[in-house]
C-alpha cells in the first residue's frame, strides 16, 4: 500500500513537472485514481503540493511563474475583476454593439448587463459565450476560428473576416500585463489578432483590467496605452488618452 502511494505521489510530481498547473479532474484522470484520492494524497503531502481553488501546484510555485490557465485564473482577484466590469458597464449604452475579450475578467460584466438590454455582443471566447447564451435579451455574434483550450478561445482567419463585416461602438478588452511605457501585453500570441484587428475597427476602446496586472509584462505585446481611451480597474477608471 504505502509502495503504491509512493508511486502515485511520484507520479503527480512528474505531470506537474510538465504541466505546472492540474485541475484535480485532470490530474485523477492521468493517474487513474478518485478526485478524492488525489485531493487527500496533496494534503498529505504539503511540503510537495499546494491547492489554488480547484488546481493542484507543486509547493513554492509562485502565481507569476506559472502557466496561463482559464480555471486557475478565474479564481485570482475574482472580486477586483467584478469591480472593474462594474465601472465598464457604465460605457455600455442601449443599442451598442460591443466586444468583450478573452480571460476571465469581462466574463463578470455579462451578469451585470440589465434586462433588455438592447445590444449585441461580439466574442471569441466559450466561458464569455456560455454566458452569453443563458441570455436571449442578447444577440451574440460568436468569432470562429482555431480553438486554443489554454483560453477556452479561437483565433484565425474566420474570426478575422467576420470582424470586417461588423460594426462595433465599444470594445472592452483585457490584458495580463499593463507597462504605462510599452502598453498592454498577453500571455498567448494567438490573441494579439484578434485584439489588434478590435482596436482599429471599435469607435472606442477601452482596457479592463485589476491592478495586479499592472507593472506586469507577458510576452505577447498587442497595443500601445494610447491605443484605450481608459484604464478601468477595481478602483475605477484613468483616462489614458
């Protein structure tokens, strides 16, 4: 028994060693064990492992070392990415045609658009949609493409094209670094696109972000900060242009 234990720890150790980051579902999955046991084998072993809401870490991983990933991101700064789309929404008028980006932050602005609202929402991304879809008040127009599982989002020629064919008064887009000096960068390369091609075709712009991203520089650069009209955050918005 312990043998086997030992095997099952070692054996969660290497796929974190390749994954950096498990949901407890997958991590089951590849040792072909219970969510139960793999949930008593990690708080066994604290020294080796650590939770970060549903996910599984290696101990002493740091949140800015690890991998973007949809789950584990929804549940960082939950509360301040509420607060920003709740300072958002007040750009968003009866009749607009808006786009909301990727990530786990405008997911939040969804829940807060009133009854009858009266405008169409351009998305790329399924966690956005998905919502979107509990709500037949809202036309949604969905961006096709290469789906990237790390994001829940597509990108590509399909959605690109589609683009061309809209009209969109405000974008609200996101970002997982936000330098004053070089502008809004991403952790995925196959967003930038997609999120320049918004820019240049949105009457108005906007960047939805909490202050932890701030500071920040992820390696996909996508848009100068002259690019927004504001910087909206928990705290409210800054006009950067």
């Amino acid at each position: 028994m312990a043998d086997r234990k030992s095997q099952r720890v070692a054996a969660l150790a290497d796929a974190l060693g390749e994954h950096r980051v498990l949901h407890v579902r997958r991590a089951a999955e590849l040792l072909k064990v219970s969510e139960m046991t793999i949930r008593r084998d990690v708080a066994n072993n604290p020294a080796s492992f650590q939770f970060l809401g549903g996910h599984i870490m290696l101990a002493g991983e740091r949140e800015g070392e690890a991998p973007y990933e949809l789950g584990l991101a929804a549940n960082q700064h939950a509360s301040a990415k509420r607060a920003a789309c709740r300072h958002a929404l007040k750009h968003v008028a009866r009749g607009d045609t808006i786009y909301l980006d990727c990530g786990t932050t405008l997911v939040h602005l969804v829940e807060m658009l009133p009854e009858n609202a009266d405008v169409s929402v351009v998305c790329c991304a399924m966690n956005v949609a998905e919502r979107l879809a509990r709500r037949p008040d809202i036309r949604m127009i969905m961006l096709g493409g290469l789906y990237h599982p790390s994001t829940a989002s597509f990108s590509g020629n399909p959605g690109l094209e589609t683009l061309d064919q809209l009209g969109i008064n405000i974008a609200l887009l996101s970002a997982a670094g936000i330098d004053f000096t070089r502008g809004a960068t991403c952790a995925h390369f196959h967003e930038v696109p997609i999120k320049q091609k918004v820019i240049g075709l949105a009457q108005r712009c906007h960047l939805v972000a909490d202050r932890s991203k701030i500071g920040v520089q992820k390696p996909a650069f996508f848009a100068p900060m002259s690019a927004f009209q504001s910087l909206i955050t928990e705290e409210g918005e800054q006009r950067v242009k």
